[in-house]
C-alpha cells in the first residue's frame, strides 16, 4: 500500500494569524497520525505573509511536540539558505528531543525573492554547491570520530534520514546518485514527474541510508462530499496561484462560487498548467485519483497538500482522503476496474 503523508503549507488566513496557523498546522498533525498518515512536513519560505513555516526548525519542534508517533520534518529546507552546520545543529537537537521521528528533505532553490535572498545573505552561487552541502550535513549527523575537531553539536550520531526534493531531473540525478530517496514537487510543477522518476529508479545507487529508492510524489488533493464542493473549497488554492502571477501574494482566502470571475484567460491556463495533476472530488472521485496516479508513478508515498480555507473543513478533507486511500490494498489496477 503507497503510504500517505502531509505538506503543510502553515497557512495564515483571513481569519487567522501567525499563531493560529501554526497551532492548526499543530492540531492537523494530531488528528494525521491517528488517521494512518506517515509524515508530516512544513516548508521554508520567506517573506510571504500567509505562510508561517519561515522557521521552519522551530515550527518542526512545536508540531512534533504536540504529537507522538508521526515523524515530522522539512519539506524542506532550502539549503542554499544556510550554512550546514547549522542545519545539523538544528535538526539534530530536533532528533534528540524526538528521536526516530525527524525528517530533513532538501532543496536548492531559494524558496523566496531575490530581495529577500539578499536579506538571507544568500549569494545565487550557493546552489552550485549543494551536493557537497548535502555530504557536509551527512558528515555532521554520523557518529563523531575520536579526533574530530569540528562537530555540529548536538547532530553527531543522529543519523537524521536526508531527502532530495525537485521539481526537474537534476534532484532526481542526485538524489539517485547519493542513495537517497527522492520527493518530486508534482503539486506545483508537474512537467518532468515522469521523467525524474524514471531516471531516479534508472540510476540509484544503495547507500548507507538507502538500499533501495522511495519515491515520493507530491499532489495537491481535496476530499468533500460532493465533487461540486470540493471544487468549490479549490478556488482557495486557485486564488492563492493567480495572486502569486499578479505579485499580490497575501492572505489565504475564503473559496469562491465561481473561479472563473476572479482570473484571465491566460492567468487560469497558466495555474491550471501546474495545478494539473490535482485530485480534486468526493471520496469515490478521489479513489479513483490515488489509484490512477499511483499505478501511472509507481510512487512508494504520496505527500499530499489539501489546500482548504476552513480548518474544520480541512481536517475532514485530509480525513476522507485517508478513507478514500484505506480501499487501495488491492492492486491499483485492480481498485481501477472496480
């Protein structure tokens, strides 16, 4: 059975602050891991007053703090951002608070503007290094050796697991060549899922962490009891898309009765270009989602975004999702011819 886990965007909305957004994200987790969902990760991003997860190692210890079996983490944490070491410094006392439950997923990509980039202290050659980055935080999180003069305390034995997050080939490359498994941000730009995935599993190499790839995809997801309302609940993510095009980026929004008042033409074509490979229905609608895009990826877990304005509303969508997923022991081609 593909595994299910959360992204969470740590939405600030209309009807929320900061601190509201973060103790939801805290209460979403809570109800995940007793619906069966594996993980649950918050992203770094800057400068954007709707999403609180900037810090996102703290918003990490607040949600795992609030929960206790669920393994919580970064989905992800733009590396180029930070130096190594205090990443490792960071998430390895996360482990030691939690341990066996903390994810570190991995992106190069600056995660915000090039304003903001600035403000970061972040130079555009960064990126250049992120795979001896990545082997800089490995060499943190192993045990320290008897004559190491340098440690990332407390990160040294921790082993926290390293993911690779993409949304092109090169993260699949990499994540393939370092052993590591590999999430694919299919929920925002889907054009190369395929074709990442493909070189991934072509060219993975076992390592210490890994022996085999897992596969990752992301996919935006919303459950209600009617296809109608749940494609009334996605105007929100709609909206969120079309300001991100028009620079307006702000609050999250309440959903709308028709989405076609709000955007272009040629604002709806671009949105829905990278919103294409979203799940969006009543539980029997999503059923049949998982399956076709499980059986079409061969994806070990899906990471899901249910992107939904009303908290209460958003739980019972991550909730039916579960249910929706709960029939897919069978084979997906099985669960397909149903």
């Amino acid at each position: 059975m593909t595994a299910l886990s959360i992204l969470d965007l740590v939405r600030v909305t209309q009807d929320t602050d900061a601190r509201g957004a973060l103790d939801n994200s805290r209460d979403l987790a809570g109800h995940a891991e007793r619906w069966g969902y594996q993980r649950f990760w918050v992203a770094e991003h800057h400068n954007m007053i709707g999403i609180a997860s900037a810090a996102t190692s703290v918003v990490i210890g607040h949600i795992a703090a609030g929960t206790k079996t669920i393994r919580v983490g970064a989905g992800g944490i733009m590396l180029p951002n930070h130096a190594p070491i205090v990443i490792a410094e960071q998430f390895g006392t996360l482990a030691r608070l939690f341990p066996g439950r903390i994810d570190l997923g991995l992106g190069r990509a600056p995660g915000t503007d090039q304003m903001t980039m600035r403000a970061l202290r972040r130079s555009l050659q960064n990126s250049d290094n992120f795979p001896q980055d990545i082997q800089e935080l490995q060499a943190y999180f192993a045990p320290a050796g008897p004559n190491q003069r340098l440690q990332a305390v407390p990160a040294a034995g921790t082993d926290v697991p390293l993911w690779i997050l993409g949304s092109s080939t090169y993260g699949a490359q990499l994540a393939a060549a370092l052993g590591l498994p590999y999430a694919f941000a299919s929920h925002f730009a889907p054009d190369q899922l395929l074709q990442a995935l493909q070189i991934y599993h072509q060219h993975f190499e076992p390592s210490e962490q890994s022996t085999k790839p897992h596969a990752m995809v992301g996919v935006n997801i919303i459950a209600a009891d009617t296809d109608a309302e749940a494609k009334r609940l996605w105007t929100t993510q709609q909206m969120s898309f079309t300001n991100m095009f028009r620079g307006t980026r702000g609050l999250s929004t309440p959903p709308i009765d028709d989405i076609e008042t709000y955007w272009s033409p040629a604002e709806k074509m671009q949105a829905m270009g990278m919103l294409r490979r979203s799940i969006i229905g009543s539980k029997e609608t999503v059923r049949a989602g998982i399956a076709a895009l499980v059986e079409e990826t061969g994806a070990d877990e899906l990471m899901i975004v249910s992107d939904v304005y009303d908290h209460a509303t958003r739980l019972k969508s991550y909730e039916m999702i579960a249910e929706a997923a709960a029939g897919l022991n069978k084979t997906p081609k099985a669960v397909a011819a149903e």
